[in-house]
C-alpha cells in the first residue's frame, strides 16, 4: 500500500519533533536498508528529534552514544532486548546497558514463549520477519536455547523479572513489552508500575504471535501503558489496516504511540515511516492534533524527552514529577 507513496508536505510538519521509537538500522545482523549514521541528518533535514536503536540480539548504547557523537543535534537513543543472546532476563546487563545510557528494554522478543510457541498462521501474502531466518539458521546449527520466560509455573512474574524490573525503574527506563502473550504483558505491567517504573509500551499488540484483543489493550492502557502502532504491521500484511485503525480508536489517541519499524531492505526509507503512518491516520479521519499527539508528544514522553510547548498538560505534568 505504502511501498512506493512519498508523505505530503502537511504530515512531514506533523511530525516534526518527533521521536521513531522502534527501528531496525545498520549495524545489524540481519542487512538493513540504512546505517544509523545514515539515518541521523536525514532526521535532521526532516526536524525529527531522533530514533531508538533496536536490535533484537545486541545492546545498541554505545552504538547510539556514537552516533551521537558525530550528529549531536539528533538524539539517538540506545536499547537492550532481552532474548537469550544477552542471557535472557539479566538484570546485570540491563544494569550495564542503563550505565552506558540505554533508554529502552524490550522484554523477550525472538526468544520469547509466546513467540517461540505460536500458532497463529501469518496472513497469506504477509511478509515473514527478517529475523525468523536467524532464528532458523540457529536451530540448524544446534545452537538452541531454551525460551525466555517471564512467568514461572506459578504464573506469577519470576524473581528475576522482578529484579529487572526494579532495575528499570531506578534507571527511569521505559518499559516494552516485546512479543510476549496478552496475558503475560498484565501481569508484567502491572508489577511494573507497582515497583516504580513510569514508562511502559506494549510492542505493536496487532502483530502475529500477540493478536491482543480491543477491549484487553484498553485495560492495558488503564495501567498507564502506551499502545505501539507499528507501521510495519499492516504495511507488511500482518494485520488489516482497518483492525490497526479501528484498535487506536478503541483504546483511544492519548493511549497510542506511533513507530515505525522500519530499516528492511524492502521497505520504505526509515525517515519517511512516521510520515507515512500519519498521512494514513489523516486520510482515515484522525485530527491534526491527534495525529501530533501519538507521533510526537507521546513518543517524546516514551523517550525521556522534554514536552513541547503546545504538549497537553499531562505530558507538562508528569516531566515535572520526573524533574
């Protein structure tokens, strides 16, 4: 739908300030479309705040501090996703990580139980994830590992998921919940706010192994967490664009954040994602100041950022309780 259409003028300006929450860059594992220093000044020329660096295997804190260094006027924000190539649930290197200035932490993703026991079929005509060949390649070298789990046999959040939850908190990180189940994320979330942690986003709940029903990320959002639009996820095939829309009506714009997830090869340039995403939600109904408020504001609330002027209160509010 999206492949080969360039974003209008008017969401180019919407966009301005915003923060790409969610991208998959150079250096990487797997070949990406651009470099994250290829990325930073065309953020930049596009007056976007900056982007965090995910990959699903390594840590990207000092990646992102040097990208820093060479773009300083682009915020480039490192991550740690906790699959088993960094040990899992290790409070240690979430700790270390945080240290050298990682903002994000991705609860399991590849590794996660849920993903690794899904059963939901891809939509025909979708395109697989580009790690789903690693995964494989790993598997047929017999190098397996056994999945990550957030939830002991009691189903109650295991000790060292709490751990790595009080370790986030501390840090003031923002909490994503990866591929995990519907079910686990509650349970997480909710002990997550519990022990201090402010910032929290359910990673694209429309994606294949999640499926996360309306009415289940509404009561998600009633526990403060943010919603994240993946423009990926229906662009790819995964999901209608009419369940993605009609999920941010229901769990409403002020619970939504907009990413992108971009950085395939076969997909559109990175910096145009947000744009892309906006020019869809303007032609479906959504207002400007909508669309500003998932892109922008809530993106730099998810990033540690300083509210903009015409932010809404809330965003004011909480940046103060945080100063």
């Amino acid at each position: 739908m999206l492949k080969h259409q360039v974003p209008s003028a008017h969401a180019r300006e919407l966009v301005r300030g915003a923060y790409d929450i969610h991208v998959h860059i150079a250096p990487d594992v797997m070949k990406r479309r651009v470099s994250d220093l290829e990325l930073a000044p065309r953020f930049q020329q596009h007056g976007m705040a900056g982007f965090v660096l995910k990959s699903h295997y390594t840590s990207t804190a000092e990646r992102a501090e040097v990208v820093r260094s060479v773009h300083p006027d682009v915020d480039v924000l490192g991550a740690i996703t906790l699959n088993a190539s960094v040990g899992g649930l290790n409070p240690v290197a979430v700790e270390i990580a945080a240290r050298g200035g990682a903002r994000f932490v991705w609860l399991p993703t590849v590794d996660s139980d849920n993903q690794r026991s899904c059963l939901e079929e891809t939509p025909e005509g979708a395109t697989p994830p580009m790690w789903a060949r690693i995964q494989e390649d790993l598997r047929e070298a017999g190098i397996v590992s056994p999945a990550v789990d957030v939830l002991g046999e009691d189903g109650e959040v295991t000790a060292v998921a709490r751990q790595v939850l009080d370790v986030i908190a501390k840090h003031d990180m923002t909490l994503a919940t990866g591929h995990l189940h519907g079910d686990e994320s509650a349970k997480v979330i909710a002990l997550a706010r519990e022990r201090g942690v402010r910032r929290v986003v359910v990673t694209h709940p429309e994606f294949t192994s999640q499926r996360i029903p309306a009415e289940r990320q509404k009561a998600l959002a009633d526990h403060g967490a943010y919603l994240e639009r993946c423009l990926t996820t229906p662009l790819t095939g995964k999901v209608s664009w009419q369940v993605w829309l009609d999920n941010i009506r229901s769990a409403g714009p002020e619970s939504s954040v907009i990413s992108s997830d971009l950085g395939q090869p076969f997909n559109p340039p990175v910096e145009d994602g947000l744009a892309l995403a906006a020019d869809v939600l303007l032609d479906n109904g959504f207002t400007d100041q909508e669309v500003r408020l998932m892109v922008v504001h809530n993106s730099r609330w998810l990033a540690g950022a300083e509210p903009l002027p015409e932010a809404p209160q809330a965003h004011h509010a909480a940046q103060a309780v945080n100063s």
